[in-house]
DNA sequence: GACCCGTGGTG
DNA sequence: TCACCAAGGGT
C-alpha cells in the first residue's frame, strides 16, 4: 500500500480548518463535548451551540449537578435529543466512577453511556494524544476510495478500525494528525456526492481514480422519510416540553393537535421509555 | 446486522 | 421539489 499519512499530514498542516476543539487547550471535557454534538449533526450547527454549553457546564461535575432537563433543554434544536441525555449520563458516570476526571483509557470511555468505537478514540487521540485509530463516516469513505478502490464505503465493521490502524505513523502525534486529516479530507475534498479530486493530496496514489472512478454501487440503507414520522412527532412532544421550561405540562396541552392522534401517544409512550419524559398524575415533563 | 433515533442545509 | 447527507450509538 502507498504511503498515505505523509501526504496527509502536510495538507492538513496548510488546509485545516480552524475548528473551536482544535485550539490548543481545548480539554477532554470539551472535546467530548463536541464529540457528542457532532455525532450525526453538521459541524456549522455544533459550532453556535458549543460555547454556550461549555461556559453553562465547564465540567463534567457540573453537568452531573443539573437535572437532565437543563441538558435536554441546552441542546436545543441540534436532534437526536438523546444525546444530550446520554451526555448527562455520561458525566454522572465520570464524576461517580472516575473522580469528575474524562477517562483517557478506551475501555473505560467505551463503557461511558453514548460513547461507542468512534467517540472513545477520538477522545483519546484528539484530547489525550494517544495512539489510536479514529474512524467516522469521513474516514470510511476515503479509505473505500484510496484504499478499496471503491466510490462508497461498505456498512461499518470492526475491520475499518484495522484499515486505518494499517496507515497510522508510529508517532502518536503524527497518528492524531493522520486521523483528524483523513477526516477532515473526506468532509472538505473527498466529500459523498462530488469528490474534489483536483484538491486532493492522495489524488497520485487513489486506487479509486486510478480505476477511472467506477460506480461501485451504494450498500448504504436509505434513510427513512421524516415527513409525518414518528421521529417527527418526538420532535414536536419536546420541542412543546423545552418551551415550558421546567413545569409540567397536561398531557392533552402537548401537540394537541396532531394530524395522527395515535402516532402522538405512541411518540410520547416512547419518549417515555427513553427516559426523555416523565409522566405523573396525567402531566408531561422533562426528565429530572 | 437491521432498525431506530432529529433537524436543517443542499444540489 | 425532494432525496440525500451529516465527526454515531443503543437495542
């Protein structure tokens, strides 16, 4: 296999973009922070969020001292709220087990509530410095390129761990670098729809562009329509729950006037298992 | 491994 | 317009 991580850690070096958890200093609790909010929501719409919530809770203590509400509240408009109720328990989690200290070991991020393979590595390669590979749906598709020669990455394995392991320098440095490089390559240049090949650092030893850019066909399952789904009613129960801030609402006062009266209740029965919602005496609230 | 989970920008 | 896409993770 060609040398990778040379090329790409010189781009990276000249093109990065100034991101707010790439400043020096940044600290673990804010790069799992950011972690958390960038887990499937575009970078432009973390970034406006991310201060508030770091200046609100400067550390995982902080947080744990707050009611889940507060979190699910701060979130906002950001989606998947239950991330911001798995990073509450997250930081309960590190103030009881690990002193209010972000773990640096990847077993023991693994074993935080909402950290999986991607978040735990990133944390300890971007935060802590250490020697891991870090892989997201970025990575995955340029190494299907440059590597496998295909135009789109097939469904996430334990072997995408491996594949980036392959081109990682020994340098732990250098390994951070490579990992964010790849990264940030397949978010700016190597992008899903029209890859930028002209601005490409890898572009001379692309298996991909050295086959001609077949269409290699797209494994990927579609995402379901949100337009009258489940997911769109949950979204609506909450947003009606963030905007009562902390009181509780009559059940019948949420969405009443939804389209589909049994989707409502079935949004709400499962924010309720979610641990999203609490229900009592025929109220609605968020989680305290 | 399949399926579920929000929200908004974009080509 | 609308399907696609986004620094994934839990069940």
């Amino acid at each position: 296999m060609p040398d990778l991580a040379a090329p790409l850690i010189a781009w990276y070096r000249e093109n990065a973009r100034d991101l707010p958890w790439r400043q020096p200093g940044f600290g673990a609790w804010g790069t799992l922070v950011s972690e958390f909010m960038l887990q499937q929501t575009p970078v432009a719409r973390v970034i406006p969020h991310l201060e508030g919530w770091l200046q609100r809770w400067p550390t995982p203590t902080a947080l744990a001292a707050d009611p889940p509400a507060a979190a699910v509240t701060q979130w906002a408009n950001l989606g998947y709220p239950r991330r911001a109720l798995w990073l509450h328990r997250a930081a309960v989690e590190i103030r009881d087990r690990h002193a209010g200290v972000v773990p640096r070991e990847v077993d023991d991020l693994l074993a935080l509530t909402g950290i999986g393979d991607y978040t735990a590595r990133a944390v300890a390669a971007f935060a802590y410095g250490d020697r891991h590979p870090v892989v997201d749906t970025n990575t995955r598709r340029v190494l299907a390129r440059a590597v496998d020669g295909r135009s789109q990455p097939g469904p996430p394995s334990k072997g995408d761990l491996a594949a980036m392991a392959a081109i990682l320098p020994a340098d732990s440095a250098e390994a951070a670098i490579v990992n964010a490089a790849a990264m940030e390559l397949g978010a700016v240049v190597c992008t899903a729809r029209a890859a930028r090949c002209d601005a490409c650092p890898i572009a001379d030893r692309c298996a991909w562009r050295a086959a001609g850019h077949p269409d290699t066909g797209d494994t990927r399952r579609r995402q379901a329509r949100y337009e009258g789904s489940d997911r769109q009613a949950r979204g609506a129960v909450l947003q009606a729950l963030r905007g009562a801030v902390g009181h509780a609402l009559a059940d019948a006062a949420v969405i009443p006037d939804w389209s589909d009266p049994a989707q409502r209740d079935r949004a709400i029965d499962s924010l309720i298992a979610d641990g999203l919602v609490e229900a009592s005496g025929g109220t609605l609230r968020l989680p305290h």
